[in-house]
C-alpha cells in the first residue's frame, strides 16, 4: 500500500472566548474538567450509573415524570427529528406554527417523515396568531400541533397553554421546541401537557453541544408504539432508544449505539449545577441580567425587536441601527474584546444582533462587559449613544 | 409554577478502565485535556480552522483525496445511517452481505430508507462469501454494494478489492463500514474505489464516541445529488451537511446545526497523534500487539475463532473454553483488575469474547496485563492453561 505523507497540523490552541451569541454559550469550568476524566465502557456499572442520573436531572429540568426522557446523540437539530420522525406517520397532517427559523426547519423536517405540513404563516418578531392556529388545526385532520417556545431566530417567548387548549379541542399532540429555554425558563412539560420535547445542551444548560435531551409523555410513547411503519430514521428511533436507555431504574439495557461517554459526563455535571442553583433561581437570574441589558440597550438609544411581554431572557435581539455595520461590528467585538453575539437570521439578516445571556453566560460582569464594549463599537461606527447603556444597567442591578 | 425538588446527585467519578473491549478504546491524555479546552462559536474562525484541519487528516486516515470527507454530528451508527439514507432512494436495491452483527444492522436502516435489501448470507467469523455475493449482484438490479471491512462481532477482515471487482461488472457503488479498522487498518478508499465509507471515532482513532468520520466518492455525491426524492433525515442529508462544511478549503459556510465543538477538538487531537506516528507504523505496532496476544491466548490452549488469514488486528475473538462462566469472568476482569473486556454477539453470546487492542489501547503493557489477568480468572474458574500465555507473547516481543 501507498499512503499519503502525513499531514503536519500544529496543536488547536482555543482563545476563551466571552460567549454571547445564540450558542454555544460559555461552559463552566467543572463541566470542562468533566469531559477530561478517563472513558469507561458504554456498559459499565459506572455508566450505567451515568445514564440513570441523567435522566433522573433531565425530569427535573423539564419538569416531568415522563419515562422516556433521554438525550439522544447528536446536537438540538437531531432532538428535533427525532420528535417529528417518531411522532408522525407518512401522509400524516401536522400544524407548523412558523414565527421564525426553527418553525421552517421543522416544516423541512416534517417532509422529510413523510408528512403533510399545514403551515400557520406568523411574523417573525412576534409570538403564534393563536387565531390562525387554531383555524389551521380546525380546518385540518392534524393530530399534532408543533411550535417553539423559544425562537433562537427572533428572541420571542411562546406561552405553551393556549396551544395545548387548541390540540385538545380533538385530544392532539403538542410538540415543543424548547432548545433556547431549556434551563432558564420554565417549561413545564406535564403542567403544560406537552407531549414531545426536545432542546439541546448548549444554551442554558451550558453544555457543550453534541446531545439533544428530549421527553415524551407516555401517550405520545403509546402513539409511536403503534406505528404502522416503521421510523424512517433507525439511529433516532425512540422504540430503539428506549431499549438501551431503560427506564432509568436501573433494569436491562440492550446495546443500540455506543453512546457519547464523554458528552454524557459533560451533561451530567451541568444539569448538577443546574439543579445545585434550583431552576426557579435560575430562572430569576436569567430574567434579571436580561431585564439589566434591555435597560443598557434601550438607555443608549437602541430599540429591542420583540414586544416586552414576549422577550426571552436567554436571547435577547436588538436592531441595528441605522448606518452602523452588522458585521464590522461584531468583528471588532471578536478581536477586540473576544466578545461573540450573533448576527439575524432570513429576513432579519443585517437588521438586528442576537446577544445570547445562557447559563453560565448569564452574569451581571458579561451584562456590563458587552455594554461597555458595544458603546465602543458603535460609536467607532458614528453612531451617537443617547446615553450610557453601563450606567443604566448599573442602576437596575442597584435597584432590582 | 411548582417545580420539584431538584435530586440531589453526587458527581462522577470514573475509574481508569484498561478498555480491552470492542470499544470505547482508552483515550490518550492529550486527547482527554484537548476536550477541556474553552468553547468558541461553532462559526468561529478558530472553529472553522478546526473544521477545515481535521478534512485534511481525515482524508489521511481514509487515504482519499474525496471532497465530501466530514465528521457527522452522532456515533458511528449515525455515520452508517448517513451512508444508506444518502446513497439509495426508496425502491432501490441493495446487496448486503452479512457475515456479522452489521451487516444485519444495515438491513434495518436500509429499510427504513425504503429501500430494497438483497441479502446476501454468510456464516459468522468467516469473510464474504464472494461467490455467493457475485451471483446476488447478477441476480439483481442493485447498484450499490454494502459490506463491513472489519466486523467488530466476529472480529473478521474483509477484503475489498474483490467486492469492488464485483460492483465493477455493472459501474455500481461501493459502501463500506469502517468502523473498526480506521487508524489500525488500511482502508484504502482511493485505491480500492470504495464510494461511501464511514466509521465512529471510539476505536483504532481512541477518540470518545460522538462522531462519525463519513467520505463521498466524486461519484457517490453526483448519485447524491441527482436524487429524485429528499433524503429521508434532514439531520444526515450531505447535501445540507457539504454546505456547512465546505471543501475544507476555507470557502463559505451555509450554518446548518451546531457542531459539536468539543468532540470536534478531541477528534483533531486524536487525527493529529494518528499523523505523528504515521498511518504505516500505527498498522504495524496494531499488527505486532495482535500477534502477541494471539500467541499468548494460544500458549494457553484456548483457539481464535477466526482463521488467521481473516483476523483483525483490532478485535480479537477467541472461544470460551468449556465450562468456563462467560460473565464471572468478565465481572472478575473488570472488578479485580478494571479490565474490559467485551462479550459475544448474536449467534456468539455466551460463546467467545471479544478482546480489543485498539489504537491507545494497542500496546505491549496490556498484552502482558490481559494475559496474566486471563490466565487467574481461568483458573479460578477450574480451567488449567496448556501453556503460560505472558510468556508465551513476551517470546513473540523479543522475536519480532
């Protein structure tokens, strides 16, 4: 055999970045360490160990008692297919609220299944038109109802109960994106009824990404159990899965695919901390650094693109203004001050910033920081604050 | 809202295994601390140097010069998915040999891609029958191949230059699972035309398990591409996978998910020590060690359950001796000695097992260990060694 020389390739040295896009999201230190302890087999007692652990934090952080409630291998986007490709049959109806990217992808996905997408057309920016949902799902045979309770892309925040009153008008299914408020805002997965969830590791829970946690309630398992074909994906079938992962209680597994050890160790100690803060003082955290940043923002002139009521607290997406550039100023945030926010997605392309506040990123000192760095930024671009966004956010800290 | 109480659960804290099994392999410690490093942005030029470094010492390790050479966000299972649900289209059929464990695996994903399998039935622990394999794809109207260069349930090497011949009678496409022989054994990809191959990272890479290595013949991505119907996961779809990606060459990136960053630092850092040693001397010390422990297993009179024409160097399978506790023996190997080693599969449970010596893992220092470790727990389960086995492989070392 001839090979190849071998390619000479110097070592990755990672900058620390100040992580405030829409993900990742900056990772604690103890969840770094985590991932450098030795592997240990797939079916070891002490992974085993691991695997019922995790799903015991993961009830706790979707605040659920649903069995089936693991994370699958891969990033949010293979959550979310395995929540539609499980749930849906070929030539299956499914109500597609669209108010910002993840409900298009979704609509992808979904033919991808082999389903029908009933689209409910909503402006990005804004929360589900609850009337068209609910005429859509009227006028359709649909059994499932899909929405995001929070869009990465926009920054808005769903409220979930006034689409589970419209799948019970004829006993349907909810399924829930839940990747950007996993661990910040509360999703309430049995009080809220939703019958599939899904998220990924690396937004609030401060993971690194690489593991998609998703529920499903135990009528949505009886849904798929009863399937007339099989799930077109066999690496994302929940059937499989639940064989390997058990119900937590630490019964027999039987082998489907090696499971990420490393990542799961990884997610095991970030859902700790979690629960060592409590969710509901998590949730208060997160609330105050955004409520603290809208202040510096709106204080130097700068308008938010979603109505208060719908914000999100993790995602916060504020309009650029006018002659400032999106890019010259996120690349001097970069190298500047290895600061990193997200620019908009589809329509909202070069029109508004995304600054992600997730998890361990959500502190008062990043809240400050990226103000500060911003007035920098912006008036190196002529734009003129109307006043100080550090200040104003200070004063709301003092208050608050 | 009422949350419940959060669980209280103590950290990890996971012992040093010797990972003798069919994998994970052990890590090695540079590649541990590499996932320790901070997160960037999965668009972060950082990140995107990471991406286009570890094409390059992929296209190595898979000796190819292929443009759609990637790492797939999800184990080796997914990276089998991949292959399948990109390459056929449903009605379309498939030959498949099966000489083990998966290739039984992929006949069910080739189902669930609608496609039609053509089975092709070989015994356990021996290669493909090619005769039988020649006559299927003449009987049928297949035009891709599947078959598995190193079968991690008999611990069988597959030639491919004959498969490729027989694909060659009517320009089909070959698809091959290396999943454990990558790094240790030539693949070759290039050379013998294979036109879909892919592997995980826990084996010979000694790399956690979380990706999959996949590469595209040129050919195999315009069959790709001239799809007439969507590929079945949006997640595994290369067409949306090659735009993030790239060619590697610093081009463009169309965001698609968010790759996982950590596993994808570990991953460089494993390829990079991959590079170093070189992909002939890494064959080679694989080569050696496997040797050494067969000459051990053998001193000790228990028989390999592969002709040695047909081993792998990899994945050892050797026979259970009568009356010996398959499970004893293994919970004494892990309990006294924090040895794993793996069990059989299928028709093999209860009957062999499989001993890895994969990439890390691959050394002198665990022959001995193994065979001395082996040799008490035997005897403690009544079973007197022809021969000792330690010395028996250190004769071998000082020979070769």
């Amino acid at each position: 055999m001839s090979i190849a020389d071998a390619p000479a390739i110097p070592p990755l040295t990672p900058p620390r970045r100040v992580l405030l896009g829409p993900g990742p999201s900056p990772v604690d230190d103890r969840v770094l360490r985590s991932m450098a302890a030795p592997l240990v087999g797939h079916l070891d007692p002490l992974f085993v160990r691991t695997m019922d652990e995790v799903q015991v934090l993961l009830r706790y952080v979707f605040e659920t008692n649903n069995r089936l409630t693991i994370p699958v291998s891969g990033t949010g986007s293979a959550g979310m297919e395995a929540a539609v490709a499980n749930l849906l049959e070929p030539g299956e109806e499914i109500v597609i609220c669209i108010n910002g990217y993840f409900g298009e992808r979704m609509h992808e996905m979904a033919l991808r299944a082999g389903a029908i997408p009933v689209r409910v057309e909503c402006e990005w920016g804004g929360p589900v038109d609850l009337d068209k949902a609910r005429a859509a799902w009227r006028a359709s045979n649909a059994r499932v109802l899909f929405a995001v309770q929070a869009e990465t892309s926009t920054g808005v925040l769903q409220p979930l109960a006034p689409l589970r009153e419209i799948v019970d008008e004829r006993d349907g299914f909810l399924i829930v994106d839940a990747v950007t408020s996993i661990g910040a805002h509360s999703i309430g997965v049995d009080r809220n009824r939703v019958d599939a969830c899904y998220a990924g590791t690396q937004k609030a829970l401060s993971c690194p990404p690489g593991l998609a946690p998703v529920t499903f309630s135990d009528r949505a398992v009886r849904k798929i159990q009863s399937r007339q074909t099989p799930v077109r994906s066999w690496y994302l079938d929940t059937n499989l899965l639940t064989a390997y992962w058990g119900d937590g209680g630490g019964g027999q597994r039987a082998y489907h695919h090696t499971a990420p050890i490393s990542m799961n160790y990884a997610l095991h100690e970030s859902l700790r901390l979690v629960a060592e803060e409590g969710l509901e003082a998590r949730a208060r955290r997160h609330q105050r650094n955004h409520l603290a940043l809208v202040a510096g923002l709106e204080a130097m002139g700068l308008s938010m693109l979603v109505a208060p009521e719908n914000r999100l607290w993790t995602l916060n997406t504020v309009r650029i203004p006018d002659g400032v550039d999106d890019l010259a100023v996120r690349k001097q945030l970069l190298e500047e001050f290895d600061i990193e926010v997200g620019g908009g997605l589809g329509v909202f392309k070069g029109k508004i910033w995304r600054i992600g506040l997730m998890g361990a990123g959500s502190t008062e000192n990043n809240v400050l920081l990226l103000l500060a760095a911003l007035e920098k930024c912006l008036k190196g671009q002529g734009y003129r604050p109307l006043g100080s966004g550090v200040s104003a956010a200070a004063d709301y800290y003092a208050g608050a």
